[in-house]
C-alpha cells in the first residue's frame, strides 16, 4: 500500500492533535480552578467584609445609643434642677434667675416654649435698679436663639423680609414711593404653593410687639384652602415653637428682628418651612402623617406599574 504525503501529515499530526487537545484540557482545567478559587476568595474576603461592616454598625449603634441614654439622664437632671430652681420658695436674686434662663434657653429652646418665662423676667429686669444690664441681656439671649432656629428652618423653607411702618401700620410699596397697607408673597415648598398676606392691626411701643393678621391661601383660593390668625409678635416668639400649622405638615413663622420706636419701624421676616423643623413639641397629626404615607405609596405604585410600551 502505498502512502501519499497526506497520510504521512496525518500520521505525523495525530500524536500531535492529541498532545495538543491534552494540553488545551489541561489549561482549561487550570484556568477555570483558578477562576472558581479566586472567586471563592473574593466571596469569603466580601463576606469577612459585610460581617466586619455589620459589627462595627451594632457596635456603633451600640456606642450612640448608651450616649444618647446617658445625654437624655444628664439633660433630664439638668431640667429638673432648673425648673426647681424657679419653683423654689427661697429669695433668689435676679442674677440667678437669669442666668437659669439662659440655660434653659440654650439646652432646651427646641423643646420648651420659653416665651412666659422670659417675659416674667422681663418684667422684674424693668422694675430692677439693674434694668440697663438685665433688659438688654435677655434680649441678646432671645436673639441668638431666633438666629439659631432660623439657620435650621431656613435652610428647608423659604421666607421674605418686610419693614413695616408702626405710624402709619402699613408697608413701603414695591417702588418706594407710597405705602401698602398690607404685603403679599407667593411662596412654594414640595410642590406646594401658597400666597401669604401680611397686614400690621397696632404696636406697643413698651413691650416692643407688633399686632399682625396673616392670610395664607393656597391652590385656587377658596375658603377651605384658606388660613387666618391675628396675634401679637415680639422679640420672644421663637420660630420653632411659635409658628401656624398649615395643611400638608408645614408650617409659617413670622420673627421681629428689630423694633425701632425712634424711627418707628419694626423688621419682620416671614418663613414657610416643613413641619419637621418645629419644635420637639410640634408633633405632626396623624391623618397628616397617614396621608404622607399613602402618597408615597401611590408613587411607588405608579413606578412599579409597567406602562404600555413596556407590556408590549
């Protein structure tokens, strides 16, 4: 039989063909062994993360939490001793009596509405030999509290200065030229909007309070839509606590910012803010809080809900 050179290649190559298919086999087991290892270690080592991860979260939930027991024991002494402080039988001077104020104010201005306090002390600092020192110091204290709790509600809110005319109770027109007897402002805030209408009714020149009506209309105006509330404004109404609640959990706080009996003037400024930078003691209603949740499952709905186009 006589063999051509193609038998002779064939004869040459088999060995070959299956040295190489060996080989290939032997390579393809290596590579997907150490595939399967360096993916087994990843898992393991992202694992040993995740459980690391996990430890250190309880362990510093653990750490905030006993610092928040331990700050709520402290702040809770501190009340007590304070507020006995003033519910005490004993003389106590008007130094004293101050100075437990400011730290009432300073630790707890979030939580208390402090505004009876300070004008009980207000007025025993008018009546005092002391009253230059006493007076204007109380109403340091009430500003730096105003300017802290404006810094926070401010921040998620939107707001408007006005300077309203105690002669005449009116307000300086857009030109400057003649005075409005009432200022309005449209305002939105989470896709809400509102108009807010500020009127000044008189002053008090002794206490420094101005006596404004504010209407707040929303949507198309009807009277459902509509809020009202007249109330005096001094220096010790504090935007956290002393505010109007308004539907949708929000809320409007006006601040005296300077009442000038010289020129006759007071600085307001008007803030419409979330209701979740009130005060510890505003809590939201219910039904408010109910129908947050039922629109933020609506939304979710609607996103989960493939449309049309997608169905096809």
């Amino acid at each position: 039989m006589v063999r051509d050179r193609w038998d002779k290649v064939a004869i040459v190559l088999q060995p070959v063909g299956g040295l190489l298919t060996a080989l290939a086999v032997a390579i393809l087991g290596f590579w997907t062994s150490s595939f399967l290892r360096e993916r087994e270690a990843r898992e393991t080592a992202l694992r040993e993360r995740m459980q690391t991860s996990d430890t250190n979260a309880r362990l510093y939930s653990e750490l905030i939490s006993k610092r928040e027991e331990s700050e709520s024991a402290l702040r809770k002494d501190m009340f007590t001793s304070i507020i006995n402080s003033f519910l005490a039988t004993g003389p106590q001077t008007l130094e004293q009596k101050v100075l437990n104020l400011e730290l009432l104010v300073y630790n707890f201005h979030e939580s208390l509405n402090l505004k009876p306090l300070f004008l009980h002390l207000e007025r025993l600092a008018k009546d005092s030999p002391q009253r230059g020192e006493y007076v204007p110091r109380l109403n340091r204290v009430a500003e730096e509290v105003t300017k802290k709790q404006m810094l926070v509600i401010e921040e998620g809110g939107q707001s408007f200065d006005a300077t309203a005319s105690l002669k005449t109770l009116a307000f300086p027109s857009p030109d400057g030229r003649t005075e409005i007897p009432a200022i309005s402002r449209d305002l939105a805030l989470d896709g809400v909007h509102r108009n807010f209408k500020i009127e000044v009714l008189g002053a008090d020149a002794d206490k420094e309070q101005v006596q404004l009506r504010v209407t707040v209309r929303s949507g198309g105006g009807s009277a459902a839509d509509t809020t009202a509330a007249e109330f005096w404004l001094g220096y010790f109404d504090f935007p956290m606590i002393d505010n109007i609640r308004l539907p949708n959990d929000q809320r409007l706080a006006i601040v005296l910012n300077n009442f000038d009996a010289g020129r006759q003037s007071a600085d307001l400024t008007v803030v419409f803010f979330p209701g979740k930078y009130a005060g510890l003691r505003e809590k939201p209603y219910y039904d408010e809080v109910l129908a947050k949740l039922l629109a933020a499952n609506k939304t979710l709905a609607r996103e989960l809900t493939p449309t049309p186009a997608a169905r096809r």
